[in-house]
C-alpha cells in the first residue's frame, strides 16, 4: 500500500512516499481505507523525540497519523459492531503505524460512526482533539454547569473543541491567545466569555480581576513551556488542573498544594496504549461525535493539503500561527 513513512526521527525531510504491506486487523481490529487524517503536535513530537518525551516508542519504517475518517474494509473475528463500508472515524494507536497511508488498523473500541453533519475532511480532523477535550474537561476535570474553565490556547486544535465543550455545559470559558487573529477567533467565533492575550504581561492580573479570590475552577493547558507554571498559580480552592503536553508543573506546586487541588496528565491514547478501560474511548468519540451532529461543537480546518504534501502540512503546524486543525486528504492526495 501507498504510505507516507520515516526510516528515521528527523525534520519534515525524513517523510517520503514507501510502499509497506497493507496491514492486516487482529481479532479485536479493523481495516480501514483511509479517507482523510490531519496533523497534530503529537506527529511533530512522534517525529522529533527528543523534543516531547513518551514518543520514541516506535519501529521504523513508522507511519505517523493519528486521526482518520474511512471507509471499513475488513473486521476481525470478534468485532461484532462494525462491518464491512461503515464509514468510520478514530485515533490509531501512538506506537503504531497511524493514517498517513492508504490503510490503517484499528481496535474497534476505539473508532466511532462518522459524524453525518461533517464532511470527510472535517471528520478525519476531529478524532484525537475531540477525544482529548472530552478525556481532560468531562473525564478528569469532571467540569460542570457554573464553573470556570480557563482553557490555555483556545484556538489551537484541542483548544478550540474545549472552549466549545467547557460553553456548553453552562461554564464561564476564559482562553487565552496570542495573536490577533487568534484573539478575534476566540472572541467572535467561538464566544469565549473572555479572551486574553497572553503576550500581555498583566495577562494573569486581567484574570485575577475576573475571578477575584475565588480562583478558576478548572484549567487546561494545551501550551506547555512555562504556561502551566504561570497560570496554574490561578487555581481555585479544590480546582482541577489539566495539561495534555509532557510539561514541567514548577512554579504552580505550591499553589495547588494551598488549594488541595487536583493535578492530571492527560495523554489521550493511555487507555489504548495500555489495554486499560479502552471502551471508553469509542463511547467519548460517540458521544462527541453526537455534539458535532447537533451543531453544538463545529471544527475548523484551516487548511487542507494532500497527503503527497505531508511534509509542508508538517511544517505549517511548526509554524506555529494554525487556526484550529490542518487537515490532510489521504483518498484523493496521491501523486
């Protein structure tokens, strides 16, 4: 089969065209055709290690993708839920060849039904972003109706499906941005109840005078670097911090420690990754995937590129000035 493979960690260079066998699904698993899949900063970690620790474990030639939208070709022995031209979206699993080929392999407790509301570009670029809001704000933060939810990067590709989320069960969502774009997104777009520059150095005073002495009630961090450190010092009696990058909580320990609140590591492909509670992931996707058809969540593509132009979608994610996901057309991208 027709793949985008790396025989190596490296730059955007080391992806080039490689035919590998068309895999073949386990019991659990299916094949799938691929559709569309999308880039996230978990492919940039995947193929530059050294930069995001947790994401060396992989055999080379490795293929990299973790989202799809597609067509099922083939379903293992014990899969019972699926068959074979269900159209399909998942997250292949972090240590495994992923979707940046023609087919990919899949345990089926992970994969939901498409989204009918999306189009198929947009349904391959939901899958690890919406699972990772609904893993850190409905599974870990447990946020409810009335709190507050600071949500660090609210126009990135998780960012933006957490703002969303956080709206619609009734929190008062403050998200920080840097650029004015971004900033306008987060406002105008999205409905933040607040948007706050973080390129500002009153950026945490403008949010003390929001929540005043009561503190913010959940923070997610999608950044990194030192934004945990900073914001985290925010926190609320009994709050709920979550960050979804390998990022050092210095700084903010004693915050938390003074407020008894709750620090969670979030890594989206943890259950699969080691066969705990794996279910759960095909009823998150489900259940976002439900928001997505009634018009409650909506994703933005910022831009789509052939798969044949992997290493320049790879490249405009470094970038780092990306609106919501890029998406990549696998069905139709091949030279």
């Amino acid at each position: 089969m027709k793949t985008i493979a790396m025989t190596c960690p490296g730059s955007v260079d080391v992806l080039c065209p490689m035919e590998l066998a068309k895999p073949v699904p386990l019991i659990n698993e299916i094949l799938v055709r691929v559709r569309s899949t999308s880039v996230n900063p978990a492919d940039l970690r995947a193929r530059t290690p050294s930069a995001g620790k947790g994401f060396a474990q992989r055999c080379y030639p490795a293929v990299l993708g973790f989202d799809f939208c597609g067509y099922v070709e083939s379903v293992g022995s014990a899969v019972t839920e699926f068959k074979e031209g269900d159209e399909v979206i998942g997250s292949p699993h972090l240590f495994r060849n992923g979707a940046n080929a023609e087919y990919v392999t899949v345990d089926s407790r992970v994969v939901a039904k498409r989204p009918h509301r999306l189009t198929t570009i947009e349904a391959g670029a939901i899958p690890l972003v919406a699972l990772t809001s609904f893993n850190a704000l409905i599974d870990r933060a447990k946020i409810r109706c009335g709190q507050t939810v600071l949500v660090q990067g609210g126009s990135g590709g998780v960012g933006h499906i957490a703002v969303q989320l956080a709206k619609s069960i009734g929190c008062t969502v403050i998200a920080t941005a840097g650029r004015s774009e971004s900033i306008s997104y987060c406002r105008d777009v999205l409905e933040a109840d607040y948007v706050i520059n973080y390129r500002d150095e009153s950026a945490i005073e403008q949010i003390r005078g929001i929540v005043g002495k009561n503190g913010v009630d959940v923070i997610l961090d999608t950044v990194g670097g030192d934004s945990l450190a900073r914001y985290g010092t925010l926190i609320a009696p009994l709050g709920q911090i979550v960050t979804i990058v390998p990022t050092s909580f210095k700084g903010a320990h004693q915050a938390a420690f003074a407020n008894s609140a709750t620090v969670h590591y979030e890594m989206m492909s943890a259950r699969l990754v080691h066969d705990r509670d794996v279910g759960r992931m095909g009823f998150g996707l489900r259940h976002m995937g439900e928001l997505f058809d009634a018009g409650v969540l909506n994703v933005h593509v910022s831009s789509v590129f052939p798969i044949s132009q992997l290493r320049q979608a790879h490249a405009a994610l470094e970038a780092g000035s990306v609106i919501g996901k890029i998406a990549v057309d696998v069905e139709n991208g091949w030279i």
